[in-house]
C-alpha cells in the first residue's frame, strides 16, 4: 500500500498530538486540582471602610501615573531627536505624580507599626533615586549621548523595581505579595 507525502504528514501530525495531549493531560488536569499540601486556613479579612479603599486606590493610580511617565520619558530619551522641552515638563509631571502617591502614603492608616504621619522613609529615598536617575537620562539625552541614555534607563527601572517591592500597597501596610518581573 502506498501512502503519498500529504496522507504521511498527516499521519505523524496526528500521532505527534496525541503524544503530546497525553503528556500535557495530566498537567493540565492538575491545573485546578486543590493543592494536597494546603493544611493552613487563612483567617477571614475583615471588611475594609471606603476610605481605606479609596485611599488604596488612590496610591495605586498615582503609582500608575508616575510609572507612565517614567515610561513615556524613557521612550522620548531615546528617540533620535529628543525634546528636551518636553522632557523637562514630564519630569516636573513626575516630581508632582511623586509628590501626590508621598501625601496618598502619608494619609494612609496606621498599619503594621507605621504610623499614619509619615511614609516609609526608604519609599521616600527610592523616590529621591528616581528623580536623580531621570535627571541623569535627561542630561544624558540633551547631550546626545546614547550610552548615557541607556545607564540611565537602567538605573530608573531598577529603581522602579526596588519602589514597587517596596510601597505599602496591601491594606494591612505590607508591600505588594510577589516581586513584579520588570
């Protein structure tokens, strides 16, 4: 019997799937699957007042907007004409977005021993790092130096990354539960 290349190749494309459903099968199914080693019962969380959410929901939009803006004066920095204009007023954007998520922080409540009048002082540092760093890639793209420009970036998201394990965004005041991948 005779078998042409099309009926062979779809021979083996059918076989080489079934070989792979029935390997992924089991992984798949487990997907769902309770976890077997879960004996700890986590307490019920009271419910929150609306101005806990709120202000919660305040620091995670001002978080957003300075992330944005970090975002947006990195891409300008490195463009091949850069508008050092325009980057200078993102960055006095980003000073007030810092500003706003420091006193978004400092209204927060009392939780976790901090007290309610001042924001961790190592999230006020980062935000001090920050602002040097896009100081550096401002100066770094006014003078046209690429190099300068890719430092620069890389020291703002490391300082991004170390802000965002740092900020105080769960209700009871403790930082975010997994480190983001940035």
């Amino acid at each position: 019997m005779r078998v042409n290349k099309f009926a062979a190749s779809a021979i083996a494309v059918a076989a080489c799937g079934s070989v792979a459903v029935g390997v992924a099968g089991p992984s798949l199914a487990a997907v769902n699957a309770p976890d077997p080693d879960m004996s700890v019962v986590l307490p019920a969380t009271e419910p929150k007042s609306a101005a806990a959410v709120h202000q919660q929901l305040d620091a995670v939009g001002q978080l957003g907007e300075a992330l944005t803006l970090v975002s947006r004066i990195g891409k300008e920095a490195q463009s091949r004409t850069p508008d050092t204009g325009a980057l200078k007023e993102m960055q006095q954007r980003l000073r007030s977005s810092a500003d706003r998520l420091t006193d978004s922080l400092r209204q927060s409540p009392p939780s976790s021993g901090r007290p309610a009048a001042a924001p961790p002082d190592d999230v006020h540092d980062l935000l001090k790092k920050l602002h040097k760093a896009i100081e550096k890639l401002i100066d770094a793209a006014a003078k046209k130096d690429s190099e300068g420009v890719q430092s620069a970036i890389t020291e703002a998201l490391a300082v991004v990354k170390d802000l965002l394990a740092k900020l105080p965004l769960a209700g009871d005041g403790s930082t975010l539960p997994a480190p983001l991948p940035l």
